[in-house]
C-alpha cells in the first residue's frame, strides 16, 4: 500500500448552509474510502445530523490533522485560516461552483482532484498571516491573525477620520480619509483592490497600505516589504473600528496602535499541479481568455 | 591623516547647462582641498572650459571612481545610472534647488554634506537595475540597462495596441491599451505612478506592470517577485516603441520579444544619515507635514 | 444716497468658534456705517455675548435677509446654505484664512470687499440644491435639502452593502459596495473626488453617481442631467445610513427607498467680479500656477 | 398603403469587409420590398460587386437619405457619422455579433427591427457633435467634426508634452501629461473611459476633459457644460498630434491653438423604442444583471 500525502484530514463546510452536507458526506466516504481518518468540524457537524463522522473542535482539527479541506467559498478558507493558523495543517478549497481566488478546486471534480493530491501531485503555495495587535495606554487589548487584511475604518460616523501612520517607526503620513486597507497579497483581490489598489502575486513578501477615500489626492497606495512594522495611531475622537478579514471588528480610540507585523510561520494553502495564479486572476477579473497565435 | 570613505570622486553635471560650473568648480575645489582625486566627466567638461581637472569618458570614470556626484535632477542621475551600472561607483546627487527623489542633497549645505560623507556619515541605498532584451526571430536586436522603468507603448499612431504577457514563462494575459510600463521600485514614483500604479519602497524586491489607458478596465497594476522574468509579445501591426527611463526609444515589430530580468549587481545609491524614503515622499506629494503632538 | 445692492445683511459665524467675535463686530460696525440693517444668528450670538446687534433665529434670518455673510469655512457655508434655502437672500463667505472652494473672499480684505459688493459689483454663481427623500412602506420618513452630496454608505457593519439604482425609473445597477456618493457640482470637489469622481463645473447642470469602493470593477462614476430623477432602493439587511452634505445622518432599513431630485430654486452664491472657478480649483488643487509666457 | 417613417434609405458597411455582402443583400432586399429605395454607399459598394443598387457617394448620401443603416460596429458608425454630420439622414447601426454603444440593434432581428422603425416605433437619440479647428499663427489649417472625442496626445516621442487650458478664454491649467482627451458622452465610453474619466449619459450636455497619465496627480478629469468654448495651446517642442475620433490624427506644432465647441447640429442617432442607454452600459460593461426581487 503506498504512503498516501496526507493521512488525517479536516473537513471545515460553509457555515450554516445546510446544502453541503451532501457534497462533505461523498468526499468523506471517499477519502475513508482510500484509507485516510476523517475528522469533522464541529459547526459543520451540525448541519449533518446524520453523520457518524468524529466531530471535533477547532483547535483539535488544527493539531491533528495534516491537511483540512474547506467547502465553500473564499470566504469560508478565510475564515478557517484564522482559526487553523497555530496548528500544522495545509489547506485546500473545493468551491460551490464559482472559482474563487482560494478556493480553486471544482465541486464536480473533486473526488479525482482529491485522489491527486492524495498521490502526491499538488504545489504549495504559502500564503503569510498578519499578525494586528491593538495597544491602549501601552497594553495589549487585541490580537488577531488576518490572511487579507486589516481594514481601519471610520464606523458610525459620516465624517473622515485621522490616521498617523509609520513603518519601521518612521513617521509616514498624518492622512485624513475614510480608513486605511492593510493587506497581504492575499487580500490584494478583495477590500485592497476595490479601494484601488494594486495586484500582488501571492509569492511576493509584500504588504500594501490602501487608503479609502483619501482627502489628499496624492495618498496613493504604497507597497513595503514583508518584513515590516507597521504602526497606525489613531487620532480620531470619533468612533473608529479595525475590522480583521472582513469578519471580526473591534473598536479603538483616540491614541490607540495598531501595530501589524508578519506571522512567522504561513497558511500552507495546496493546489493541484496545474493552478496558476495568473490563470484564476484572468477568469475571476474578466482579462483577455488566451494568447494568440503567433501564425496570423 | 584618517582614510576617506572614498578617494576618487567623479563628477557629472546636469547636461548641457552651464549654470551648473559655478558649482561644480567649488565642489572639485573642496573635495581636492580634502585629499580626494577628483575626475570629471567629458560631457560636463565641455560646461565647464576654463576648468583644469582631469576629463575622462564615462566608461573610464566608472572604472576609476568609487563615488560618483551627479549635480542636477533625477533626470541627470537617471542617465548617469545607466553609463555606469557596469563599474563599482557609489552614486550621489546634488540638487539644484528642488529635492529629487535621487537627488537628494540640497546644493546650499553641499560642502558641508560632503564632509560628513566622507567620514563615512552615510547609508547605502541599493536599487535594483532591470535588463531590457528585444528578441527578434530569436536573435537579440537591443539591450538596455534601466533603473526606473522600461514602457512598451504605441508610437505614431491613433489607435491601441496589443501585448501579450508572460511571467516566468506563464501566459499571464492578452491585453489592448496604449502601452506598458514595466517599472522598478525607483520608477514607482515616476511614469508608472502617472500611469496610475502604486508606490514600492525601495527596499523592496518587486517590479510593478503597470497599463497605460488599458480597454479593459480590470487591467489593474500588478507587482511581482523583482526575481520574475517578464516576457511581452508584441501582437499589433502597428508601430510600437520601447523605450527605457524615458530617454531611448527602440522601434518595436508585431511578434518581436520584450524580455525584461533583473540585473544581478544594483546601483549603489549614497545618501546622509539623515535620509529616509518617505520624508521625501511627504515632501515631493505634498502629504501632511508632521505627526500629531499625542498630548493634544 | 445711492440705493446699496443688499439693505438687510444677516451675520453667521463658525459654530462654537469664539475666535470669530472680533471679525463679526469688525464687519458689523462696517456694514452699519454703510448704512446697511444687520442680523446676528442665533448661534452666532452665543459668541458675542457684548453684541447689541439684533439676534434672530435661521427662518427669520432666511425671509428678511437679502445677504447672508458666512464667516468661517466652507462646511460652515455648507451648513447654512441647506437651513437658508427657503428664503431668498444671497450668500457670500469669508473665510478665516485659507480659501475655501465657497468661501472665498479672504479676511484680510474683507471690508474692501464687502464695499465693492455693496456697490453692486459682483457675480451670481446659482447652486442647485438636490431634494433627498427617504420613503418606507410608501411613507415619506426623512426629507433633506443638500448642497454638496447624498451618500448612501455602510453604517456599522465591515461588509459591503446593497444598492439598487434607477434613474427616471429604469433600472441601472445592483450595486455590492461601501455605498454611493449622490453629488451636485459644488459637491464634486467634496467626498466625490476622494471616492474618485470627476470635477463638475458650477455651471454644469448634471449629478453625479460616485460609487465607493465597488466590488465590480467596471462600475465607475457616472454624470446625469441635473433634471433626472434617482431613486435607489436598500438591499442589505444590513445597517445602512444616509448622510446629508456630511452632516446629518439617517438610519435606513433593507426595502427603503432614497429619492433624489433637483430643487426648483438654486442657492444665490455672490462673488466678486475677480472671481473665476477654474482659478479656485488650481490653488486648492496645486495645479500649475500661470501659463507660459508664448515667447519663451 | 401607409407613409413609411424613412423613405429613402442609405446603406453604409464595415469598410474592407466582404462578410457583410450577404447581410447588406438580405437588407437591402427587404427594404426594397417594403417600398423605400435604397442607395448603396460607394466605399461599401466595393464589397458587393454583384449588387445592381444605385450607387452614391457619400455626399450624395447624406443628401438624399432621410435614413442611413450602418452594418458593422461603433467604429464604422463613428466614421460615417463623421461624413454625414451636414445632411438630415437619421443614422441607426445594426451590428455584427456584438452589442456596440452606438450599433444596437441584432443582426439575427435586423428584418423585425427595421419594419418595426419604418412603421415609426423608434425614439430618436440626438448626439451632439464637436467641432475641432487648429489654428496656426491665427489661420485654420485643419476643420475637423467629431463625436467621439479629440485627443491631444503626444506622438513619436517618449517624454511628457505641456498643455495650457482655456475655458472661455479663462486660463484653467498647463499641465504635463501624455495629453489630453476632450471627449463628448458618446466618446466617453470610449477612450475618456480607459483614461480615467467618467460615464457621460448621452443626454447630458457636457464635454469632459480627461487628462492622459498626468503629471500632477491633482489633474483629475473636469466636467464643462457643452456650451463652453475649450481652447488648448500647445507647449511643447516635442512632436504633438491631434486625433479625432481615434481616426484621423493631425500633426500640430508649439504655440498652435485646439479650439473645440459644439456643432449646432446633432447626429439624429435612432434605437427601437425598447433601447435604454442604462441597458447597454450592464451589458457592456459587465454590471449586476437583474434587480432583486423585493420578497427575498
């Protein structure tokens, strides 16, 4: 019997749709099928009533599993990502349909494509976390892993906010604007990209700072290293929110930091052999479909 | 007597412009006062007529030099850069009264900034070179060093033009527009940055495709591993030009081969201690002036 | 006596500013010395608490003034201009220092000013006005006048929102974004330019759509004519707000509708004869300072 | 027998494509058929070798057509409008495949569509046209009609040109760019689109001055009224042309003046009563499809 890739997998489902407990019960019996242990994600349990799969927690499922396999859309790999990120597992997406950036395996072919990377065929493709602290008055009040981005952002307030940011604690700009986008090649796709910022491709050690709506018209989007600290003070007495990944919110005050720093160890996401990254940027943002020939 | 940081000192000047000999004249006088050999270019000596200093051609001052001082705009710095990528010369620039993003030191403390350079008061600055090939028929027809930005764009003609892409041999997309700018970090605030693209730090390892007036309005700026080979396929019969940092300009055919790769060695930017990239930022985008006082 | 172009002059200063008292009795005892009747608003008042002049409130400020003077910036004209517009009077402003897109006439030049619009040397620069309507369930909840802008924007929430927009009842775009900029030319140099919109001449009967930070790439800022009646219905569960003029702010529900029609009447600006809206844009905007010299 | 709407009807092809031969036959058949006569253009005429329609030039056609059918896309309806702009013929654009902006109606429904006009169920889309002089030490050396746009750009040359604006006769701005696109609302889905600028509604009197890749990130597109009087005087040394409409490109000389108003007479453009500008725009530019319904 030949050593499979993975031996123990995690299955994680979109959250509280009920329509994917047919797709997580043939890919399970599937995978058991071909000699691997399946744990299942304790919310996904309970859109699966009927399952005898072993339900575990989310900590659980990061530490014992070497690959955890999400269904759903980017959204829901965020959302896994953030939850997963101390444990040691690789990630892979089986989408609902529409490719996403992440999740880019098809519904309709999975159970080949699983038995593939199964055998070895797939690429990893390391995607790093940012770590967002929030210090009040010198202390720690808030930690989370981002895989997108840190969104600082005006809340229930029409007005714009002031925003003193520096890197490597280098003053930078005092800008006045709707909020402030900092985001991994990863999210460079989604909130960054709306707000005008530039692509980055997942293997650049890179991290864009996007402003929303600046009143300088000359706050462009900048682009530093990987490596670096960053630091926003907040100097808005008016109500102003971090958001992590788009999903969890937190509130700050006047003089309070953010300071974002890369995550030592990246999200291990697989592909099969045959992703590009360039591939899914081309069907997702509507490019030109293929190369010409060069007989004309 | 302490050893200089550096011992022979070039000397270019802003082309053709003879108010520049004034300043020229006094700063080879303080440096030879300081125990320096100091060389000066062929083209600026012709500025310059009543001078004594030794005139070398650009090749010879690239050898022969370990610091080389441009007196001008970015634009001289530009054209120097390019002439001397092949020698070991550092490189620093004078302004004539208005701050460059290269040139850096202002032409009214110039004696005094001198002095502290060489005690050795100053940072290294690298930036990375692009090599620019056009292949035709597979054998290469031009070949360009640049430090700001290589531009495949229409020529004399009214309508856009087709290029194809790739990155690392991958097919990355068929796009019309009225060109391409290719650019590195030090071009991020040049064409590029007109052009629409983000701003990349210096430090960073990453080249920025940027589309001029591209038809398809998702054909945003991406930024890629400065490690990258970028490879575009002219597809329009069209006249289509490439032309490096804005200063030479190849004819370009349908089907010819644009290969742009990273230089190995970079220019070896000099700047006083004092420097930090995005003070000059602040000052040429007309950001915000200062930090907030925290106690306010 | 000459007959004077305004007899009755109302007086409206910076909301909470103290520092405009001496401005105010300055331009009050200029104007009482004209010959002029001279109305202190309410708010105003509250500043000048030595004042003898007569204070009244913003309705009756409206229906016997035939000028209105703005002391402070622009949001302050801003403010004014949406509680005077049933009225008839004119509006000037004069601003505390650095010059407002509205309020133009500076400080230091006030009284001379002030003489030559007196003496009828002046410029009507009208302002259209835009009715905004908030309708539930077929009932009208909320009833606006703005000068700048309507922006229908996320309220405390991270996500995108729903927007459905019709222009004169045909359906244009189901919009996923931070929400849509609704502005008037005044407006357009407002929070419109900062969510990328164009600058619409004063003069330009037309509205602008700016959307902010839209999900689809291609849904770019669109011009209609002034006389077009907009009606964009909520689709998010979410908490959406409607901000007048960024200042008075709405709750709105999933299934409201925000109508939005020209005024009938236009706000009277006065400026003096110098004045020219192209030269206010290029100091506000930094753009280059004179043309060239056609012998050069 | 009833009076048709349009008894005398033109026919203009995609110049140098043979494909349409058959489409033009199969119209021209029809039209005969219901009775009106049908001249063929001369450029077109060409195409169709064994066609026994009158011939006319296009002068002719202009003069004679109360009708002119356009096969082909928005470029060969751009061209012919150009050409026809002094007669009275109504114009209506049937295209090839592809939905146009301005060639609306589907090949596949041509016959339906065109008796469905000839019985009067149309609405006419009035497009006003732009006139283009070029004025040289105070002559006219070129006369040129648009409805797209005229472009002021810079030609075989890799620098930024200079312009110096004037808006009835009010000095706006010298800018530094690539040039300058002064684009109607029907050019403004065209290359004023892919330069930044915004989406005009053709029924808005308005021209936008959309600057290409400027120097000052300030110099952001400005909406006139149609009215205005636009003058632009070129700056620069460099070579520098002027392309109307994408199609016909003037070379111009330092000092030369640009001056662009509104033709009196607009292009009778005409659609199907069902057409709606907004429709087009979703599916040209991948919108949202559908709005919601309102019972989710």
């Amino acid at each position: 019997m030949t050593k499979r890739s993975f031996q123990t997998i995690g299955l994680i489902g979109k959250s509280g749709d009920s329509s994917i407990a047919d797709t997580v019960q043939r890919l399970a019996a599937h995978l058991l099928d071909r000699g691997c242990q399946v744990l299942l994600d304790e919310d996904t349990a309970s859109n699966l009533p009927k399952s005898s799969l072993p339900v575990v927690n989310r900590a659980t499922l990061s530490s014992r599993c070497d690959l955890t396999i999400i269904i759903g859309g980017d959204g829901t790999l965020l959302q896994a990502a953030r939850t997963l990120s101390d444990g040691h597992s690789a990630l892979v997406g089986i989408n609902l349909g529409r490719l996403g950036f992440l999740v880019d395996i098809s519904h309709d072919t999975m159970l080949e494509t699983m038995d593939s990377l199964l055998a070895g065929n797939y690429v990893e493709d390391p995607r790093f976390l940012l770590h967002c602290r929030i210090i009040r008055n010198g202390e720690d009040i808030n930690d989370s892993i981002v895989l997108n981005d840190v969104a600082i952002h005006k809340w229930n307030v029409a007005r714009m906010i002031e925003l003193e940011t520096y890197i490597n604690g280098h003053f930078v700009s005092l800008s006045r604007s709707d909020g402030l986008v900092i985001s991994t090649p990863t999210g460079s796709t989604a909130y960054a990209l709306s707000a005008g910022g530039p692509i980055l491709h997942p293997a650049l050690d890179a991290i864009a700072l996007v402003p929303l709506c600046p009143h300088t018209m000359t706050n462009r989007p900048i682009v530093i290293p990987g490596t670096d600290r960053i630091e926003v003070v907040i100097r808005s007495q008016h109500q102003v929110r971090v958001t992590c990944d788009g999903q969890a919110s937190h509130e700050v005050m006047c003089d309070d930091r953010v300071v974002i720093t890369k995550m030592k160890r990246p999200l291990r996401l697989i592909h099969p052999l045959t992703h590009n990254h360039f591939d899914t940027l081309r069907v997702k943002l509507h490019w030109a479909e293929s190369p010409q020939n060069t007989r004309r």
